[in-house]
C-alpha cells in the first residue's frame, strides 16, 4: 500500500476508519508532549498496554502503525484495498443511478391511482386493488394477542446477527415460538374454542389460523402506519425468512397469506364491480370533514352520506334466508381453527358496509397524508415570491447554519417547491407502496444479506416493485416543475436506504414532520390574541406575529432542506433527512416557546399500542 493511498480514501470510508480508530484522520497530527509538563504538572503517564497506546496515540502515529500493518499482513493490505474499491464503486453506482433515474422509460407501468383530492368522482375499481379492508372486531381482538406475542418475541435479537451454525434452523426456532406464544394467549383468552385445536394439534394442522393472525397484522399497519411501530418489523422479518424453502420446511408450513383488500372482496361477489361503479359509493364515502362549516352544513353531509349507504344495501345486499343463520364475520376465531370460512357468493349488508368503510377510511387517510403538504405547498407560494427574495429570502450556503448545500433564492425555493410535490405525490399513492414494500420483502427470489450499514447490522435487499413505482412518480412531478434541482436517485437496496422497508419508514414521517408545523401556524393567530401578556411577549421578541410567522416558514424552508443530516444531500431520499435534521434541532430554536404556547409536544408521536 503506497504513502499516497490513504489521501485516496474517500470521505466517508475515512470516517468510517475514524471511527474504528476513535480519532479524526483528517485532523493535523498534534504536537508531541514531552516528558515533563508545563506549569510544574506531572508528566503523564506512559501507556503500558496497546490499549492505552492505542487510545492516547496522535493521528500521525495511527497512520504509521497502519501502514506498517499493511505493510507486513497482507491481509490488513487487503481489506484496506477493499473497502477503497467499494467506495469507489459505490461512487460510480451513485453516477450510474443517477443516469437511469433522469432516464424516462415508455415501458413502465402507469403511476397508482392518483388521489382523489377534491374530485367528486373517481376510479374506484382500480383504487380497490391497493385498499385494505376494514377489521371486523373479532380480526381486532386477534390483533391485540399478535401485538403480545410480538412484544415479547426476540426474534430480530436473536436472527439478526452473526454466528454459527444452521441460520434457518435458528430461523425456524424463533417462529415456532413466535407461534406458541401465540398459541398460549389465544388459548388463554377463549378456553373452550381453542383449548383442543391448539393444545393437541401441531403447527403445520393450525396453519390457515397462523397465516391469517399474520396478515391481520401486516393490514392493520398499512391501514395505521404510526401504530405497531415497535413489533411490525419483527412481524415483517420473520415472514421474510419464513419464505424460504428451508424454512418453511422445518417449520412445517408458509406463514404468508395475500393481504385482503377491497379487490379480493369484491372478486368473490355477486354484484361487487356494480357496486364500486355506481355513483352513490361516491357519496357513500365521502369524507366529512368539519373545516368552517356550520352544523347545518355537517348535519346534512351526514344525512346523505347515511342516505346513500343505505341506498346501496338496498341495491345490492341480499337479504338472508327466513331462519338462516347469518354468516359469521371474518376472523371468526371457531371459522380460522376449523381451517375454512364459508364464502358466500352473495353480497350481505355487512358486506357492502365493510366495503364503503374501507374506501371512507383509504380517502381519510389520503386527506390526512396530503393535507399537511399541501398547507406547506400554499405557504411556501403566498409567502414567498420566486423570482423577489426581498426580507425574507431563502439563500442558503455550505457551511453557514449548518447547510450543506449552496442555493440561491430562486434555486431553493424550488428545491423546496419540488420536494414537497414529490411528497404529496407519494403520500396519494402511499397504500400502492405500502403493497409493492411488501411483495418485494416477501419474494423468495430477492434473497438478503446482514450487512452493517453504519447504523448496525440491516438486511440489504433489493426493492425493484418500489423502485419502478418510484421511477414513475418521480417523472410524473418532474414533469410538473420547470427545472429539477438536485439528484433524481431514490436510494434502495444500499447502505443509506438497505431495504423496502426502511424505504416506506422514511416516508411515513412526512405527515409527522409537517403537520405539527402547519398546526402552530394556524394556532399561532389565536395565541397571540388569547391575553394582552401574550400579546406582548411576542411583539417583544419577535416583533409581531407576521414576523413569528415568517421567521418560523423560512428557517424551515431553508435549513429543513439545506442537505444536512448523517445521509443528507440533494438527493430524493437526502431531502427528507434534512427535514427530521431540522426537527431535531427545534428546541434551539429562537421561536421554540411560540410552538410551545401553541401545545406543541413534539414530531415522534406515540411509539405503540396496537388497538388505538
């Protein structure tokens, strides 16, 4: 290894050996402490061990000692040189990725469905693919024992990491705990139904009982992203492994079951595609949200909302049998035991309300993801002006408040403008990702490897459906803006972003980010005229409350987007980094006690529960 190839170490192959070795390596090499020392003080004491050497020693010294081992092990020399190649590979992957994305393909797929936004009409057939169907109470009573069978499993502790020996027997293992935990509280909670299925049978004998316990789970989280936040990556994981021939052998059986939606539904009934074509479904799930309406105004929306529910039963629910028994609902714990669920051909008025309360609570969640974006969207263009920056400009430069990128006004403000689009974009088609995350995870062909990230160990896999998905939204906005600042590529299935699953994470926060921020600015106006001794302080402080306003949207704009953050940059994914960077650091803030006055409590939210 040449003197010179240390200098050739990229930046972060040489933080990452800063870090093995405690020290800067870009920092000057310190000059050497003499035997006795100034000021009458007692000379320090020598190190007598490697290990005080090794933490006393000055950058130069570690650099000699360094070289001297590459020099004399070949294999120090070795693992030097190739942690140089995979950062210059990583470099040319970055170019390489970089190119395709910008690249438009013809041959892609269409976007998902759009959102509805403020359409009083809309796709619903092709929506009903994506929407995942409402629990019934039985499907939640289920989902709270999964939520203690998955609270006290140390599945991830115990599969992640390395060691020797067969993986997919220790694999194997931990799900079959998993499921005799599982096993125990349901037996714990209904004695006499399941006492005998789960008690004298095996696992493989209870598999549709398994599968269907797991896929409650995995469509209550798409359904409620900020719920289960601590235990659906253990869920996710074990049924990633549970996938593999090797396992599901030992195992006895396959723990994946299709995630019921809309779709499925309505497949298996008479009059289902009708019934998502006609025009009062429209009315049916229309979302009544208060705003500035008086009580007239909701009291009528909720009328013809129950009006047209109605309706649709009447069209197309068929009426049971005189002296039939009526169906059971989905997640019949005595049905899933049994290993099968009559399914009836015919559309039941329990039927068609679980289908018009899906759809209600898929456009409720939209609204709720993209509304916060779209608040953004709006300040960011009524106060502020592209081409004048005025008072308030949004100028950025590297090293200055922590920025790491350059931009003048013109170039931030759409930086911001088109990060906030590409949101919103993805927020709308936010349960099309959630399906596509999970069909990636759960393929049997897109094996992983434990691969430490600089953020401990995580599984690195490839997410190609996200990936063409993506693909397809980032065009889509970059079509929308004039210019496109900054890098078009969407890390996955590297060490920033090393599976789906800490794709879809990441973008789950965006509401959390946004929305308390558009909820102080909107409460700021009534704070500031709740008492003369609030009035004053903030006019003291700040001015007055346009001031607050304005100082609070442009720090936000300009340094929630300045590329900082430990993977933070102008790329797609970098952008979002900056955000929760700036979050952070919100209690630094010269403005932090307005957003206390107004009940701010923080960007996090609750971390658990699962029946809330």
């Amino acid at each position: 290894l040449g003197p010179g190839a240390m200098a050739s170490v990229a930046a972060e192959s040489r933080q990452r050996l800063s870090d093995m070795l405690d020290v800067d390596l870009d920092a000057p090499a310190e000059a050497p402490t003499g035997d006795v020392a100034m000021d009458g003080q007692s000379a320090p004491r020598r190190p007598t061990t490697f290990s005080e050497w090794f933490q006393v020693a000055s950058p130069k010294e570690l650099r000699d000692c360094l070289k001297s081992l590459a020099a004399e092990r070949p294999e120090v020399s070795a693992q030097l040189k190739e942690l140089l190649a995979e950062e210059r590979a990583h470099k040319e992957w970055v170019s390489q990725q970089e190119a395709a994305w910008n690249e438009k393909k013809s041959n892609q797929p269409a976007v998902a469905p759009k959102a509805r936004g403020n359409q009083e009409s809309e796709d619903f057939e092709m929506q009903a693919r994506y929407i995942p169907l409402r629990l019934t109470s039985d499907e939640r009573t289920l989902l709270v024992i999964l939520q203690g069978a998955l609270y006290v499993s140390e599945y991830t502790d115990r599969v992640d990491v390395y060691h020797t020996g067969s993986k997919a027997r220790r694999m194997a293992l931990q799900i079959q705990q998993v499921c005799a935990i599982l096993a125990g509280l349901v037996v714990s909670n209904n004695f006499d139904v399941a006492r005998k299925p789960l008690i004298e049978r095996e696992f493989a004998e209870n598999k549709h009982f398994f599968r269907a316990v797991f896929e409650i789970g995995r469509r209550y989280k798409v359904l409620n992203p900020d719920k289960l936040r601590g235990s659906y990556g253990k869920l996710i994981h074990m049924l990633q492994d549970s996938v593999k021939d090797e396992v599901a052998s030992m195992v006895g059986f396959e723990c994946v079951a299709s995630v019921k939606t809309v779709a499925t539904m309505v497949q298996q009934k008479q009059n289902g595609r009708e019934l998502l074509q006609d025009p009062l479904l429209t009315a049916a799930t229309r979302e009544i949200y208060d705003g500035n309406k008086t009580r007239a105004e909701v009291a009528a929306e909720v009328l013809e909302k129950s009006e047209a529910l109605a309706e649709l039963k009447r069209k197309y629910a068929t009426q049971p049998t005189a002296g039939a028994s009526a169906p059971k609902q989905a997640g019949d714990l005595g049905e899933l035991l049994r290993g099968k669920q009559a399914v009836s051909p015919a559309l039941t008025e329990d039927n068609v309300e679980t289908i018009v309360s899906s759809i209600s609570d898929h456009l409720a969640f939209q609204r709720f993801n993209r509304e916060p974006c779209d608040r953004m969207i709006h300040f960011l263009k009524s106060c502020f002006s592209l081409s004048k920056d005025g008072e308030w400009s949004l100028d950025i430069s590297r090293g200055k408040g922590g920025s790491c990128l350059s931009h003048s006004h013109k170039t931030q403000y759409t930086f911001v403008l088109q990060s906030l689009l590409l949101w919103r974009e993805i927020m709308g088609n936010m349960f099309a990702l959630w399906q596509a995350t999970e069909e990636d995870l759960l393929d049997q062909s897109l094996r992983y490897r434990l691969c430490d990230t600089g953020q401990g160990l995580n599984r690195l896999q490839s997410a190609p459906r996200v990936s063409r998905m993506m693909h397809n939204i980032l065009h889509k906005v970059q079509g929308e803006v004039v210019s496109w600042v900054g890098l078009s590529v969407v890390h996955l299935g590297d060490r920033d972003v090393p599976n789906a699953l800490v794709f879809i994470d990441k973008y789950t926060q965006v509401p959390r980010i946004l929305a308390p921020i558009v909820a102080a600015l909107d409460k700021l106006p009534g704070v500031y005229q709740s008492s003369a001794a609030t009035r004053a302080l903030i006019d003291k402080e700040f001015g007055d409350l346009e001031t607050l306003r304005m100082m609070i949207l442009q720090d936000f704009f300009r340094h929630g987007f300045d590329g900082s953050g430990d993977d933070g940059g102008s790329c797609v994914d970098g952008r979002l980094t900056s955000c929760w960077n700036w979050c952070s650091k919100i209690e630094k803030k010269k403005y932090f006690p307005a957003f206390l006055l107004t009940g701010f409590t923080g960007f996090d939210g609750g971390f658990e529960s699962a029946g809330t």
